[in-house]
C-alpha cells in the first residue's frame, strides 16, 4: 500500500531560490511507495496548520522544504503522532539536516525520503515551545534576535553579528536547577542541545544524542578578547566541550531563573520571556525521516566553515602577537573584523 506524503515549501527560507523544488520533487519521488502533493506556505506558521491538517488526515510523511525554522513549524504539528517527519534541507544553517547527516544536494535528499527509514527520536520543550535543534538564552538567543532583525539571512550575517555584538555583550548571572540539585553560574550563554550544532557545522553540543533521552546542557562562561578566537575556532572544530570557558552537564529537566526577563530562542527562532524559564526533554516524542547511508557518507569541508576558520586563525594570530606587547588588543581585533566584513 502506498504511503501518503506531503510536501511543504517554504520558498523564503535560506538564500537559495527555490522555484523548481516542486518538479525537482514531482521527477524524483518514487510513485510506486508514495502519493504526493507539495504546498507552499504563505506566511509564518503557515507550515503548522498545513502539517496539522496533514497528520489529521492520515499522512505517514510530512516533509519540511526549508530550514531550521520550517522544521521546527513542521515537526511541533506531528510530535507523538504516527506522521514522520522529512527533511529537504535548503534554509541558512540546516542544523538539524547536518545532525542527522542528511545530505544537503536536495536530489539527494529525496532519495532518503524515498528509503523512508524512520526512527523515534527526542524533542525538547522551553517554556511551551518545542524545539528539536537547540534552545538557549544569552548571547546566542540575543544574536537570533539580531539576525532575524538584520533582514537578510545566511551564515555571512549570522557570523557578522556574532563578531560586532560579541565583544560588548554583558553576561547575566543565571540560577540552575535540574534533578541533580541548584547552582549559580554567570554566564555568557547558556544553551541546551537536543542536537549537536546551531548550523553550518558550528557544533555547540558534539556529544548530543536525539536517542539518548537527556538535553546537553552548555555553558560557556565569560572569556576576554584573548580567548575568542578559540572559543569560535573549538566550535567549528568540534571540540567546545574541552574548552576551559565551557561547563557541560546531561539532564532531563533543567529550570532557570535570572534576574531580569529577556530572549530566549528555539531552533534559532526568538521570543521575549520572563525571569523563570523551564526546559524540558521528552523522549523519542517525534518520528523522523533518518539517512540509512549516514555511516558512509564522507563528509566534505564546508565552504563557509573554512572561510570562518581561516577568518579566525588570523584572528588568533594577530592575537598570539599582539599579547606579547599586552597593547591594543581590541583596536587589532576590530582592524581585522572592519576588513573581513565593514563597518
């Protein structure tokens, strides 16, 4: 018996154009397993009503066209139902897509969907809000806000905001509460990771799991202009978690109180919440579309990845010479941040 899937494109997501992805997907969907029909959104949570309907109607496969903000629309309509989630990943940072080591060629990517392995995995909640990437507060929240502000997407903008706004953002002192007890940290971020990475290989959480029924809790404590550079270059790296600035923990539950309110953000998207913030897993809760080639793919150096890498060794040059002198630090810094990307 076949399968029914729906397909739902969100043609504003991302910096590609994405006027062919209907008939790329009319020539490629396997007909003998799947009757099909693709939707195109009209406007933000426009992909939540369309995916209800869906799973109301009896759908097996709801596919998100997109990125991580039209997953996440997608997914939080079929969370513990029998509907699975698919992933055509064409947004700016496809997160969740690089997680699960699925290929970003969309040819390709119908080729999993055609597999259609599917797996029980875990979801998150912060404070109502599903999210199946990572959430957070801090300084990575107020750089979403920032981005979705800023009026164009992709990695260069993300990075953009991340190098102006770093240096002068004031960490906030946070209150910790999970199963295992209460502790105080100051903190430049905080983020809790149902998955390794924001996008764009930038791996926050390299030991997250989506099968293992805990959130990976992060972290990163103040740092001076020094140590930047290698915080940023660890990430890429992925090697954050053996950081001196980053504290890790695993729980199910985590409560969070801070002084003030302020932005938290869910799969990257931002929204203004109080002083008291609750983070909650709730396992193997969503069904998913998995690559079954996962292990032998090999995965090839990604184009903006290097090119930030490479801004930040430069970065960590000037630095390692510039400390030497103990002068002008932040002066050299912002030299190379105004050549990089202007002012």
């Amino acid at each position: 018996m076949k399968k029914k899937a729906v397909f739902i494109i969100n043609l504003v997501s991302g910096t590609s154009d994405k006027a062919s992805v209907p008939e790329l997907i009319n020539k490629y969907i396997d007909r003998d397993k799947f009757d099909h029909q693709t939707v195109i959104t009209q406007y933000a949570g426009h992909a939540t009503e369309i995916a209800n309907r869906a799973k109301a109607d009896g759908t097996d496969v709801v596919v998100a066209v997109g990125g991580d903000g039209t997953v996440n629309e997608v997914a939080r309509a079929i969370v513990h139902s029998d509907t699975a989630l698919g992933i055509m990943p064409c947004g700016s940072g496809n997160g969740l897509a690089r997680h699960l080591l699925l290929p970003m060629n969309l040819r390709r990517s119908i080729d999993i969907i055609n597999e259609c392995q599917i797996r029980d995995l875990d979801y998150g909640v912060i404070n109502g809000y599903p999210f199946f990437c990572t959430c957070g507060m801090g300084f990575d929240a107020f750089v979403s806000m920032k981005f979705a502000e800023a009026g164009k997407r992709g990695p260069i903008t993300y990075v953009e905001n991340v190098l102006r706004e770093g240096l002068k953002y004031k960490p906030e002192t946070y209150i910790l509460q999970d199963e295992n007890g209460t502790i105080k940290y100051k903190a430049f971020l905080i983020s809790c990771a149902n998955a390794s990475q924001y996008g764009n290989n930038a791996y926050i959480a390299p030991q997250a799991s989506m099968s293992d029924g805990l959130l990976d809790v992060i972290i990163m404590e103040p740092f001076d202009v020094i140590e930047a550079p290698q915080i940023s270059i660890d990430m890429f790296n992925k090697t954050l978690n053996k950081n001196s600035k980053i504290k890790t923990f695993r729980c199910r539950k985590l409560h969070v109180h801070r002084s003030k309110p302020g932005v938290i953000h869910y799969d990257g998207d931002p929204v203004m919440t109080g002083e008291d913030i609750d983070i909650e897993l709730k396992p193997k809760g969503v069904k998913m579309i998995i690559n079954p080639f996962a292990d032998r793919n090999v995965r090839k150096p990604n184009v903006i990845q290097n090119a930030t890498a490479d801004l930040f060794n430069e970065i960590n040059v000037v630095r390692e010479d510039i400390t030497k002198q103990g002068r002008h630090i932040h002066e050299e810094l912002t030299k190379i941040i105004q050549r990089r990307f202007g002012q």
